[in-house]
C-alpha cells in the first residue's frame, strides 16, 4: 500500500487498522549478482524524514479490513456467487439465476474479469509467491531484491500479520516465464532451490520452509487498459479497468483511488451518466501515466535482454543517484505522479 492508497484507507476509517496489521516499507533496495552493485535504491524519505512510508500488508489482511469496514457502513454482502454477465442493471449468475435489478453495476471482478475486455496476452513473466515466517537478517522495512540481468529475480517484502495471528511474515518471491512452469514443476523443488540459493545465500531460512511445489503459487501478470471504464452495463475499477505487471506495486492502491473518485463523483453529482463521466476524468490521466511507467519499467526487471539490464545498471542506476531523481522516484512509487488525491480534491470542494 502506499501513501495515496493509505489515504483511501483513512477517508474510510481503516487506515490505521491495516498500518497495525501492516509492515511500515521506508526504501525498495536491489542488488544485482555477481557485482552485488546497487542498481535500485528508493527511499520514502527523500521528500523528508517525515514523508510518508509504504506499508505492506497481505492481501488476506487488506481484503478482512475492506469487508470488515463495507459491512461496517451498512453494505449487504452476497458470496459464493460467480458473476458471468450482465446486462439491464442485473448481474448474471453461472447457477443460471440474476440479481435484482440495480441502477448501476460496479465492476471490480479483477483482472480476469468476464465483464470486461479480455487482455490481450499474459506479460512473459510472472512469479511464483509465497507468504512465509519472518526471517532474521533481513531489513523489516524494506522491499529488498536479487537479480541476475532482469532474467533472474528473488524478493522479500515483509508484510506484518494477520488479523487475529501473531507471527510475523515475508512475501517471498522468484520470477519464472508463463513458458517455464512447466518444466520449473517436472524438477525437483531442491534443483529449484540450488538456483534460488546461488543469486541469493541468505534466502536459506526462507527456502526451509518451502516442501513442494505447492507451497508456492505461481501468479500471472497482464497488461490491459481499457480506453474507458464505461462499458455498455457496468462501471470498471480496479484490475477489471487497467491491469499490469506489479513492479511498480499500485495496483491495490490504483484499485482504490478508483473506489474514492468513484464514491465522490456519485456523491457530487445527482445525474448518473454525469457522475460517470466525472470519475472518468479524474483518474483517467493518472492511469494512463502508471499504466506507461509500469509497460517501460518492467522488463528492466523482468526480461531476457541484456540490454535492459545493462542499461539500468550502467546508466538508469547510477542517474537515480542524481538529484532530483532520487525524488522523482520517491513519488513514483508512492503513487504521487500525476497528483491523484488534487483531482479528487477538487471535485469535492465544488
Ligand atoms: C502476485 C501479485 C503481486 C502483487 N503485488 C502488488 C503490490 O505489491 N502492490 C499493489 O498495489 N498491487 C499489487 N498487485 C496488484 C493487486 O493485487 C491488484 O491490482 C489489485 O488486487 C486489484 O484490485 P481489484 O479489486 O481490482 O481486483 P482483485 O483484488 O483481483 O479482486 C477481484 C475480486 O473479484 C472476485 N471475482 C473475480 N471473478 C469473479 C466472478 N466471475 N464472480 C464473482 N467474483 C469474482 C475475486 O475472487 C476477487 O475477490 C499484485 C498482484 C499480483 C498478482
């Protein structure tokens, strides 16, 4: 989560749930083998020592604190429902069977959404996850990464607790291409581990905990982002509008400035067709803007070229150095390009 995404989370009263459940993140640190150079190093704080952090948090956490808080504000929640279409302000069920009928259908069915256009293709790399203990050694506030060119890449992120647990945890993650997992499940989880262990020796503790293969899921990424959130039944947000790779980690926090700009726009408009077009304009350009920088960053971490990836590290790295990149990319990642919240502002105070 970062700080625009927070923001969200406070205008609905849940942001300091998840800052308790979460790890507060103050810098994103990778080191490139075998030099070990720095080649990524951003800091929260080179807008200030009192600038705002990351927090990261596990999705299952992130998804309690949402529902605790739509049930809280007095939504009714149907589960166990699978969506397949929709059409005259009525959702279309797989048993058959439609929901009442509403005056707008909100789409937030994600990335594989049935209600939006598919993506064209899966990006070619994705990356097997997995939540995991907490680990000694590591940096408890920092996204740190490992790579090899970008055709190798290990991270750890903590991301705090569970709701109603103790213990504290680590994503832990490894690129592999869609095209490769089948062969990354015939070997044996151990060769897979040599591979890990060779980029990054300390990650031991982590890998102990990892059995089989099924203790890690493999998650695919893809980039779309439809020209408009308006389709002809629904309003798209989140995923279901604009998804991609999650190098740049906005995806949760893009998810709910949709949600935010959404929710004002019904508010300050009576006419719905106007409020529509009103939350179209407020996060088209900020979309547009990620949506870009995540299409260009991503195969500097994630790609077979050599030429990418010796570009960020002889050219990219050493210019993030240079005042005011450093700032730039502070605000990059903390979602802050583009100005999201001052769109939304000034709607509000109209
Ligand atoms: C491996 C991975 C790592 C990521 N890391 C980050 C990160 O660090 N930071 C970040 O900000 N973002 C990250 N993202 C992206 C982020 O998870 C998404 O952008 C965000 O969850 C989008 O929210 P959403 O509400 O649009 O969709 P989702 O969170 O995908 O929610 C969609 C919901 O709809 C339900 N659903 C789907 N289809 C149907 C159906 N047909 N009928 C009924 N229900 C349905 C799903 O079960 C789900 O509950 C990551 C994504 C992945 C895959």
């Amino acid at each position: 989560m970062q700080p625009a995404g927070l923001h969200v989370l406070d205008e609905i009263g849940a942001g300091d749930r998840i800052r308790a459940l979460g790890a507060v993140i103050e810098r994103l640190f990778g080191r490139v083998t075998p030099s070990q150079s720095v080649v990524l190093d951003v800091r929260y704080d080179a807008f200030g020592r009192d600038a705002p952090t990351g927090v990261a948090v596990h999705r299952g956490a992130l998804f309690q604190v949402l529902y605790d808080a739509a049930r809280e504000a007095g939504a009714e929640i149907v589960a166990g429902r699978e969506i397949v279409g929709a059409s005259d302000g009525r959702f279309a069920f797989a048993t058959g069977e439609q929901s009442p009928r509403f005056d707008l259908l909100i789409d937030a069915l994600g990335v594989r959404s049935p209600l939006s256009e598919a993506p064209k293709a899966n990006l070619p790399y994705g990356a097997l996850w997995a939540s995991l203990d907490w680990q000694a050694g590591f940096d408890p506030h920092a996204l740190e990464q490992r790579y090899e060119a970008a055709r190798k890449m290990a991270g750890v992120l903590p991301i705090g607790t569970l709701p109603g647990k103790q213990n504290q945890q680590a994503a832990f993650f490894w690129s592999l291409r869609g095209k490769d997992e089948a062969a990354w499940r015939a070997a044996s989880i151990d060769a897979w581990k040599s591979q890990v262990l060779a980029l990054w020796p300390e990650t031991h503790g982590f890998l102990d905990q990892i059995e089989r293969h099924d203790d890690l899921v493999f998650a695919r990424y893809a980039h779309r982002t439809c020209a408009s959130p308006l389709s002809q039944h629904v309003v798209h947000a989140g995923d279901s509008w604009h998804c991609t790779s999650p190098q740049l980690g906005q995806g949760a926090n893009m998810a709910l400035l949709d949600a935010l700009a959404l929710a004002t726009a019904l508010g300050s408009q009576s006419n719905l067709d106007a409020a529509l077009g009103e939350y179209e304009r407020m996060r088209l350009w900020h979309i547009r803007l990620y949506q870009t920088a995540s299409f260009l960053f991503t195969p500097a971490y994630q790609s077979e070229s050599t030429l990418i990836a010796g570009l960020r590290d002889w050219l990219m790295s050493p210019l993030s150095r240079v005042p005011p990149a450093p700032q730039i990319l502070a605000g990059l990642v903390a979602g802050a390009w583009g100005s999201p919240l001052n769109a939304l502002a000034s709607v509000k105070r109209r």
